[in-house]
C-alpha cells in the first residue's frame, strides 16, 4: 500500500502517515487504534483491507474529530470524507499516471519519490538489497538524465549516478531512514558531478559528441555555460520541479540566494533563447532535451557489488596502510637510541698559543749525565732517591 492508500483508510493525511513511519511523531488516541488495528489486518495474512475495515477505521477517526460516538460521526461527516478519500486517490492514480507517462522527463524523479518512499522502502519484510534494488529503478534511469543535463558528458552522468548509489549502499542505514532517499542519492550525485576535480582527469579534458537534436544542442551549450551553482539551481526548479526552499536545502544556500541564483540562470538562458522566457516552456525543454539522449545505468546488482568491492579494497588498504604504519613505529624503537649522545663538535682554530718548539741536539753535559744514568740503574725504591755529585 501506498503512503496516500494508507492515509485514505486510515482518515488521516499523507503527511501524516509520513511522520509517523519515519518516526518524528507517534500514532495515539484513537488514529492510533485504527492504524494498529489496519496493520494488524495486514499482519494477520488477510491481504487486502476489507471495506467494512476500512469504513470502521475512518469511523473510528472521525468520532474523535467531531467529538461524537463512533457510528454517529461515521453517518454525519461520511460524505466529506468519502469525497475526501476520492479525491486523494485520484490524485494518486493521476500522479502514477504522470511517472508512467513522463518516464523520460526529467521532472519524473519528484513523482517518482512519492513512490519511493511509500512502495519501495514501506513494507515490512524487505531485504536491505531489494530495497536498494527498488529505489535505483525508480531512480537511477531519471537522475543520469538529470546528470547529463548539469554536466553535458554521458559518461559522467552514468559515472556520478553510480557512485551515487554505491555511497548510498554503503551507508544504506541512513539512507533508508532518510525521509528522502532520493534527495540523498540526487545530492550525491550532483555533488559529484560537479565536484571541480573533474577536469583534471585525462578522458574529460576531450568533449564529447554533441546531441544529435540542434535545440538540444543550442539549450545544452547554453547550460554549459552557467556558473556550476546557478545550472543545478536550475535543474532543481525549472527540471526536477522542487520548490524554492527545497531547492535551497539541496543547494546548501540560504533561499534569497536561491532566488537570486534561480533568476539571474533563468535571465541568462532567455538572453541566449528568447523563447524559454517562460518557465513552463523551459521546464519542457528540459524534459525533451534530456529524453533525447539514450542513457542507461548499469544494474543494481552490478552498483552493489561494485560498491561492496570497492569497500573491500579500501578496508584492506586501510588495514595494509595501519600494519605499515605499525611495524615502522616498533622498528624505530627498537634502533633509537635509549640514552642522549651528545654530537661531537667540528674543529676549530685555537689563536693565540705559541708555537711549539722541537727539542734541539743535546750538550756535551747532558750526553754525560744521560750515560751516567743509563750506567747506574738501579731497581727498587732506591732508584728513585737523587744522588748529589
């Protein structure tokens, strides 16, 4: 069921339904009751709701609005509500017409979320993968599109969504708490693409082959040439349809600065095509623009097993680079010194000492009395007494 299916049955609005499955509010009173006994419908292997549940359900709701018993309220506001719940579904069935139908626009991603966030990543009983599996086909077709629309190369647009799902299947927890998945993978995405690191990688210094289609080429060169902040500022309002302080959350930027970035790419692309002044006719282009390119991503199983290797890969480099790092620490411990050696200081030129002088030959005295002394050793205490001649 659908977050708009369950608020329909339930009596409540999508948002609602929204807050309590991400966990910002909790169901209690009697919404609560008729939630758990909806689930518990569900839970019971019964399938479908039946309509009597339904009716008792939205009964059970509307009591507590009106403030009367259970029947009496169900009888007094139950065409209002009934209408309500129509017109809820209608809006549904017409927005899973519009993603059936604009599946190659680039503004299918914000009707796809709704999708998202309801079918794919609701139910219980879910594996992780399938999960992940739903989201990138939901996804992942519309975002390279997108991606192609804000870089103007194929294989980055392809490449960006890729790693985009790889960082979401690595932290995958998060993502799947996220009220947003695909705002996630959108940023990530995006901030990839135009991360400025890019042009210095050999195989996108060369451009590629322009779309075959001449306003697709003109409208592509046109975005080509806005500053990186102003196109995906572009791309969010005017392609993917978010409102302003969406597209400032996104962007990371304050919603005047937004609006200021907003206006001076939509003045800039109506200087060069006077004819996409108007917004609706832009956002049009941009759909037909991005449609005209024939972009596949690569499987879900293929991103999820490349993301696991590359996770491997880093872990172990992680591990290898800590093992180094380690057995270079013990090596210098074992070698290092344990006590101060002071250096020895370099030579220097002493000034000032006289020179030393080299004995001469010896007089005739001096011969004598070193004869005699040779002469006369003696050994023992006495050779050290003098003797007077």
């Amino acid at each position: 069921m659908t977050q708009a299916q369950l608020a329909a049955r339930v009596g409540v609005s999508r948002e609602t339904v929204r807050a309590w499955e991400t966990g910002r509010t909790t169901p209690r009173g009697r919404k609560g009751e008729a939630y758990a006994r909806l689930l518990d419908a569900l839970a019971g292997g019964e399938g479908d709701v039946t309509a009597r549940q339904a009716a008792e359900a939205g009964s059970l709701v509307r009591s507590t609005e009106a403030g009367g018993g259970p029947s009496g309220a169900a009888q007094q506001d139950g065409p209002p509500v009934a209408e309500k719940a129509a017109g809820k579904k209608a809006a549904d069935e017409t927005a899973v017409g519009e993603t059936a139908v604009g599946e190659t626009a680039v503004g299918e991603t914000a009707v796809e979320e709704e999708a998202v966030t309801g079918e794919a990543t609701g139910p219980a009983g879910l594996t992780p993968a399938q999960a992940f599996d739903a989201l990138y086909a939901f996804c992942a077709p519309a975002l390279v599109r997108q991606t192609y629309l804000l870089t103007g190369r194929r294989d980055l647009a392809r490449e960006s969504v890729e790693r985009a799902f790889q960082r979401a299947w690595e932290h995958w927890p998060e993502v799947a708490r996220d009220p947003d998945p695909a705002g996630w993978v959108r940023a990530a995405a995006y901030e990839y693409a135009l991360s400025p690191w890019q042009r210095f990688r050999l195989r996108h210094r060369h451009p590629e082959p322009p779309p075959a289609d001449p306003s697709a080429r003109v409208l592509l060169s046109v975005l080509r040439r806005l500053p990186p902040p102003h196109r995906r500022t572009l791309l969010l309002y005017d392609g993917v349809g978010l409102n302003l302080p969406e597209t400032a959350a996104e962007t990371e930027a304050t919603t005047p600065a937004t609006a200021n970035r907003l206006l001076r790419a939509r003045e800039a692309v109506a200087a060069r095509l006077p004819e996409l002044a108007d917004p609706g006719e832009l956002h049009r282009k941009l759909g037909e623009a991005a449609s005209a390119e024939q972009l596949r991503a690569a499987g879900a199983p293929a991103v999820r097993t490349g993301s696991e290797r590359r996770a491997r890969f880093w872990t172990r480099a992680a591990i290898a680079f800590t093992v180094a790092l380690i057995g270079t620490t013990a090596l210098t411990l074992r070698t290092a010194p344990t006590r101060y050696e002071p250096p020895v200081p370099a030579g220097e030129t002493v000034r000032g000492v006289p020179p030393r002088v080299a004995p001469g030959a010896l007089s005739d005295e001096e011969l004598r009395l070193r004869a005699a002394l040779r002469e006369e050793w003696r050994s023992g205490p006495d050779r050290l007494v003098p003797l007077a001649r």
